[in-house]
C-alpha cells in the first residue's frame, strides 16, 4: 500500500496497518512530495503522526466531524491534502490548550472550531489575504 493525502486511504486496509505502519507511509510520502505551500521544509515525526491522527479520524469515523469537515472542505475545492492540514492546525491548536492548561481534550471546542472552518478563509489564509 502507499499512502497519497490528496485520496482517503482505503479504511479497510489503513486501519489493518500497524501505527508505525501508517506512520512509515505518510512520512515516505511527504518526503517524496516535498511541497513548500503546505509543508515545512524538511518532513518531521510530529508531522507525519498528525497526519496519520487525522487519518484515523477519518477512517475510524470517530469524531464523525472530521470526515465531514475534510469532504466540506473539498467541496469548497481545496485539495484533500489541504484539508487534511487545516484539520491538523485545528488539532495542533487543541493539543497546546492541553499542554497550557492541563485540561483534557475538549471535544466540543475541537467540534466548534472544525465546523467554522471554510474553503475561502483557508485559501486567504495561505494567500497571506486574511
């Protein structure tokens, strides 16, 4: 199996793959696919494993938000892969609120804030236009 963000990996299969596994397939391929809109420069662990915990998300079902928020998102027209990262920043912004806080993972903020999230401020972020 190889792994390429800009499809759903196949749950069936992604699931049956050990961590590391799913972990070793986003890696390769964010390394043979360096791209600087979206990417820092050099793929790192911390990065993969996002990947792969949205991943999860979306082929668990569980939150079932994830998945509707990345096929909303690629309804606007952005590429998957850019979904999948404007999921990871919204993620990466909870798990700081754990680790500031001390708090537990707030499903309903994660929730909230997912279901804010729009094509259009996407791409204006990343245009520098917002």
């Amino acid at each position: 199996m190889s792994h390429d963000p800009a499809t759903a990996p196949d749950p069936s299969i992604w699931l049956t793959l050990s961590e590391s596994a799913r972990h070793a397939l986003v890696h390769d391929w964010h390394t043979d696919n360096p791209n600087p809109m979206i990417h820092i420069k050099t793929p790192n662990e911390m990065h993969s494993r996002m990947h792969v915990a949205v991943e999860d998300q979306v082929a668990l079902g569980e939150p079932a938000i994830t998945a509707a928020t990345v096929d909303r998102l690629t309804g606007d027209g952005l590429n998957r892969h850019v979904a999948v990262h404007a999921v990871i920043d919204v993620l990466m912004r909870q798990m700081v609120a754990i680790l500031t806080s001390g708090q537990p993972f707030d499903n309903a903020a994660y929730a909230a804030e997912l279901a804010k999230l729009s094509g259009a401020d996407i791409v204006a972020r990343r245009l520098g236009k917002s």
